[in-house]
C-alpha cells in the first residue's frame, strides 16, 4: 500500500515547489516593467511627462544633434539636409530624412511611427503640426529662442544649454554624461571671460553669399548674446537689428568706420550645402579694401567659428568657439 501514496507525495511537493516560484517570477516580471519608467520635462509649452530611453527617436533640433551622436542615440528621422556632414546620422540610410526646414517632409515623421519628437529652432514652428501627426508621441520643444526676452539673451543662451543638455541626458538616462557636458561648458565660459580685457571693441558679422552682414549685440545670430555673457564693448550702434540668419545690412565702410579691434566671422555658408554663389569668409574680409586698415585686420585679429557653426549651434560648438576666443584673448 505504501507504493500507492508515493507518486502524490511526489507531485504534493512538486506543486509546492511551482507555488513558491510563482511570486519570484511575478516580480520579475514587476522589475522588467520599470524600464518604462518616465521623466518630468519642462519644455517651451509646459511641464510633461517623457519615457526613459523611448525606443523611436526624431531630433529636428540642430542645438541637439551632435549631443545626440556623441551619446551614441539612434534616431529614426531626421532632417539630414541640416546636419554637419561630420555626424554619423548623416551617412546612415536608415534614417528618414525629413528635409530642410523650409519645404520640410513632416509625413515622414509619422510614418517613424516615433516614441519621441524633439523639436527646437528651424522646426519650432512646426510644433503644432507635428502633434496632430503624431498623436500618440510626445512631442517636446526644446527651442532656445534669445528673442523672447530681448532684454537678457546671454541668460537664455546659457540657461538654454544648461536646461535642454539635462533634459537629454534624463530621457536617454545619460545624467552623468550631461554634467560632465554642462561642467565643460561653464568652465569655458569662465575661462573666455577672464581672458577679455574688458576694454577691446568687438564687430561681430556674417559672411553669406559673399556678402557681409552684421550680427548685433542682443540679437545677432551666435555672436548676440555673447556680448551680455561676456561684457563685450561693441563700437558700432545700430538700431532696429534682428537675428536674421544672413545678418543685417552694413555697408564695409561703416565697419571700417567703427575700426574694431577684433572682428568674429560666421561662415554661413561653410556650413550649410554647397551653394553656387558661396565664397570663403576669410577670401571675402580679406579682399573687401576698405578694412585693410581696420585695426582687427592690421593686428590679425579675427576669429572664424568652426565650420559647422550654422548648422550645428550645439553646446559642444559652444564650448569650441569659447575656447577659441580664449586662445585668441589671451595672445
């Protein structure tokens, strides 16, 4: 009789045996669902609530790209056409390319089918747009625009970098390496400060198509908002300026005038495709006869951005053109 009760026991203590188990695999299966978890962001439209490490990933914000890349973050769509060649999205075929931000190929965004759409700058006033496309997406709009508070652009620059830099590396769970990024950042900063002698005057412009246009103080495209950052003494007062991408109109002459004892070039179009009317900024303030005699010319005191500034104004390029002036300040 007693064969008769063995097999039970033996499954009585094989199903015990599941019965413990049972919870252990239950919380597995509660841990693996953490890897959804969610992040606040506060973007240019409010606070909201942006998955950690979301799989599907559209960056339509030049301020982001090389961030992004440096991160090793894979995007599904992009506008390719305003990227720095240098970055690897723009030699990857499976990315969808979205275009320029002038006739752009927002479609694409939802056929992405993304988690995620970052937008900012060139694509900013697409936002509305781009949610009624992607209803189910989070759409976040990191925009720095110095515009909004004319009144304080060095402050929106540099809060702009320090906040949207942060907000990355929460989503994409690369805190550490966000830090680390903001703490370069403001250690050239300092560094381009102390260098300034807080007296040499500063003309800064922009070379388009061979012609030179003027990048005010306040509003000017990249250089602007330096000069609040770092106290620069500008020679030359216009009114009505704007943050016009080709610059405002000044005549060579009204520079030379103002005689500038350094000059700061953006090469717009070394950094944009190549265009049939494009010069080299350096041929043209080199060859442009009435600053011969400029004291920035006489003294070999100009600075040319990189390359990409244009198209690439993220705070990496921040950090280079910082370091830049510093090397040239400190000569």
């Amino acid at each position: 009789m007693s064969k008769i009760y063995r097999i039970p026991v033996i499954l009585i203590a094989l199903m015990l045996m599941l019965v413990a188990c049972a919870p252990a695999e239950n919380n597995d299966t509660n841990n693996d669902s953490t890897n959804t978890d969610t992040v606040e962001i506060t973007d240019a439209h409010g606070t909201q609530m942006v998955p950690v490490n979301p799989k599907n990933v559209v960056s339509l914000d030049n301020r982001t790209f090389e961030t992004l890349d440096d991160w090793g973050i894979e995007l599904v769509a992009a506008p390719i056409a305003v990227m720095p060649s240098e970055l690897s999205y723009v030699s990857n075929d499976s990315i969808l390319d979205i275009g320029n931000h002038r006739d752009p190929k927002l479609e694409l965004i939802a056929a992405a089918n993304p988690d995620v759409v970052i937008v900012g700058q060139r694509f900013a006033s697409y936002y509305e747009d781009i949610k009624a496309l992607v209803p189910n997406a989070i759409v976040i709009d990191l925009n720095i625009d110095v515009s909004e508070n004319t009144d304080s652009p060095g402050e929106n620059l540099v809060n702009g970098f320090i906040e949207t830099t942060t907000a990355l590396g929460k989503i994409f769970d690369k805190n550490a390496e966000a830090e680390t990024l903001i703490a370069e950042f403001n250690t050239a900063l300092e560094n381009t400060k102390n260098a300034y002698n807080g007296s040499d005057t500063i003309m800064s412009v922009i070379v388009s198509g061979g012609e030179i246009g003027y990048s005010a103080p306040g509003s000017g495209r990249v250089w602007g908002s330096l000069y609040e950052i770092f106290d620069w003494v500008s020679p030359l007062e216009v009114e009505d300026t704007t943050s016009d991408h080709q610059g405002d109109d000044i005549s060579t002459e009204a520079i030379a005038q103002s005689n500038p004892d350094w000059i700061f070039v953006l090469d717009r179009d070394a950094g944009t495709a190549t265009d049939e009317g494009a010069k080299p900024a350096k041929d043209v303030i080199d060859n442009a006869p009435s600053l011969q005699n400029v004291t920035a010319i006489v003294e070999n005191q100009i600075v040319y951005a990189p390359n990409d500034t244009y198209t690439n104004e993220s705070i990496q390029t921040f950090i280079e053109i910082f370091g830049i002036l510093t090397d040239a300040f400190s000569k």
